[in-house]
C-alpha cells in the first residue's frame, strides 16, 4: 500500500530559486531513494517552514527514510522536525486525480 509522508521544518531560506540552486544535489539524491515515488518540495517564507509530501512504495521504505532524512536535518542544525505518516486511499484518490 502506497504511503505519504509529510514532513516539516522551521527553516530561514534561501527560497525560491535560490532553494533550487543550493539543493539541487540534494533533490537528485533523494531522487534514487528506495520506494520513493515522488516528493513534493514545500517552502513558505512567511511562515519560515520548508519541507515536503513524499509517496513512497510502502511502509517499510517511508520510514527508513523519515529516520535518515531527520538525522540529515540535525546535521545540518534542525532539530524541529515534524513528520506524519499516512496510508493512501488509491481509488478515492485517484477518483480526484492523485498522481498515482
């Protein structure tokens, strides 16, 4: 069964552009993680969070890579990260057109 993982953190930027271009290694990485599907890259500078919506394969692989991913983030300083885990209703969300 298919799998969301959410994941957010307080962030101070760079935003925008300035995101893409520091983290573009970062996202080709997370692009070759096992079971992942897709992410979706979320920031809010208004807010100063930055973060993601991630589908994995399944279970097992969504939470290997919530406990690298947040060890990664204390790496790098951010220690607040908030995470949620979700099973993923297929046919509803396919009747609303999920990506899936």
């Amino acid at each position: 069964m298919a799998v969301i993982l959410q994941i957010d953190f307080p962030f101070s930027g760079p935003w925008g552009a300035a995101l893409t271009e520091s983290v573009r290694g970062l996202a080709e990485l997370i692009a070759t993680e096992p079971g992942l599907l897709w992410k979706i890259w979320t920031e809010n500078p208004d807010t100063r969070e930055a973060g993601g919506i991630y589908l994995f394969s399944d279970a097992p692989n969504a939470e290997r890579y919530l406990a690298m991913h947040t060890g990664r983030l204390k790496s790098f300083g951010i220690t607040q990260v908030k995470a949620k885990l979700f099973d993923v209703n297929t046919e509803l969300s396919k009747l609303d057109r999920a990506p899936l």
